[in-house]
C-alpha cells in the first residue's frame, strides 16, 4: 500500500456557549476565515429554585446544526474539528 495522503485544508471550529453557539471555518495553511456562523439558543429554560437556568441539550444540538448552515461544509474538505464553550456544568440527560 502507498503512503495516505490527506489533502484536506480546513478546520471547523464550534463554540458552544450558555446564549449561543458561534462557528468558524478556517484554512489550516494561511489561517485565513472561509465563513463563520452563529445562532443565539431560541428555548432558555425555566429557572430551577437555586437560580440556574437549564437549557434543553437538544436545543442546543440543533443550534449548533443552524449555525454551520451558512458555511457550505458539504463543499469543503474539513481536516479537523475543535470544539470549545462556556458550560458551567454537565448537560444532564433525561429518560424522556
């Protein structure tokens, strides 16, 4: 066998925030922004009787599926995906 050879250019970077989730696509070799995205969380969630708000993880899932919408990643070659955010805590996953 030949040796692999990845000819993929691009990272996909996805921040998950407590309001919104924001994206960036970059070109690895130049560092140059192909496109960027962002959606703030449309369901807040109710306040718990200790202050917390919680959000719905699935609504967190589908605002980060809205905001790489306008990034096109079906035409380009993403190399590698770094996620970061500000979630002070765990999401916590119900039977329902």
């Amino acid at each position: 066998m030949g040796e692999v050879v990845i000819s993929e250019r691009y990272v996909l970077g996805l921040d998950v925030g407590t309001s919104s989730t924001k994206s960036v696509v970059v070109e690895r070799s130049s560092l140059q922004i192909r496109g960027t995205g962002q959606t703030s969380y449309s369901k807040r969630g109710e306040c718990s009787d200790d202050g917390y708000a919680e959000l719905d993880a699935r609504s967190i899932i589908f605002e980060c599926l809205t905001s790489l919408q306008d990034l096109k990643l079906e035409e380009l070659p993403i190399y590698s995906v770094a996620v970061c955010g500000q979630m002070h805590g765990v999401v916590l996953w119900s039977k329902g």
